[in-house]
C-alpha cells in the first residue's frame, strides 16, 4: 500500500468527493459527536451539500480551490477554500475562508488533515491580502485545538444551518 498523494481535486472526483463528504459528515457529526438531526433535515443537507452536480458546480467557483489525499485510487480525504462567506462584520468576500476540511474514518490517524491544512493555509494566504476564517462547530473540540496551533481565534459565532437545524459554530480568525 502507497502512502497517499496530495493533489488538486479535478471534476471526475466530483462524484467520489460527494460519497466521501457524506459519509464524513454522518461519520463525524451524527455518529461520532451525536448531534440529533431530525431525519428530514439532514436528508435534505446531505441532499443539497453532496452530490455529484452540487460539488462539480463547486469545484468551478471561481475563487475557490479544491485538493484531495488520495492512495491506490482511492480518495480518502479533501479540503475546500474559497472566499469568505462567514458572517462576521469584518469578513469580506476578498478573504479567504477553509470552508471544508473532511478526513474519512479510515483515514483518521494518517496525518492527512494536517497536510490538507497546511496545503490551504499555503494557498489562503497567497490568494488574499485579508485575515484568513474557518467555522467550526462548536462542540468540535479536536478541530478547534488543530486550528489553534496554527494561529487561529475565536472571532465570533454563527448558526450554521442543516435542513431547518441550526449549529451552533464558532468563526475563527487568523491575522
């Protein structure tokens, strides 16, 4: 087995990126930290969020940029920068914003997410002359602390919305 390879996402991983997206996110956040989303809407978040048309769309968005770990063919881990859509009052759409940083459950433990983190911060600061934003979900201790180390603060909070849930999030800044 390969160690696996960081690379930009193209649009044939359009459909794997979804698969792989969805799992994480019931993985992470419905079986991992029992968030209780009533069943409606997080069918119809994970509906909209990731599928194959939603995520080729995405990785066309001018702005943003997508990259992927991948071994032996298999994606096992992306991240997804782009301009800032958080609502903080000194957010602006010139800055750059880690919107998606997703490691699948088999991949947990392989350093993946902090060399996708790494990658995005390099590409983040060289695409935006502003403070660079992350959300996070409140309750995601581990993220936060990984976020942390690399220079972020809590700027602010925000509901993040899945189907009519709303999640608590924290907006976190760097510079």
């Amino acid at each position: 087995m390969t160690d696996a390879a960081i690379r930009p996402a193209r649009l044939d991983d359009a459909a794997a990126l979804a698969e792989i997206g969805r799992e994480t996110f019931i993985d992470t956040f419905v079986t991992g930290f029992g968030i209780p989303y009533p069943e409606a809407d997080l069918t119809a978040f994970l509906d909209a969020s990731f599928n194959a048309d939603a995520i080729r769309t995405k990785l066309q968005e001018p702005g943003a940029a997508w990259w992927v770990a991948e071994r032996d063919g298999e994606l096992l881990a992306f991240a997804n920068t782009g301009p800032n859509t958080l609502p903080h009052p000194d957010g602006r759409p010139g800055h750059a914003e880690l919107r998606r940083l997703y490691v699948s459950k088999a991949a947990q433990g392989l350093g993946l997410g902090t060399k996708l983190l790494a990658v995005s911060l390099e590409w983040m600061e060289a695409n935006t002359d502003g403070p660079l934003w992350i959300g996070v979900w409140s309750g995601n201790l581990k993220a936060q602390k990984l976020y942390a180390a690399y220079g972020f603060e809590k700027a602010g909070e925000y509901q993040y919305p899945v189907g009519s849930w709303m999640d608590d999030e924290f907006i976190l800044r760097r510079g």
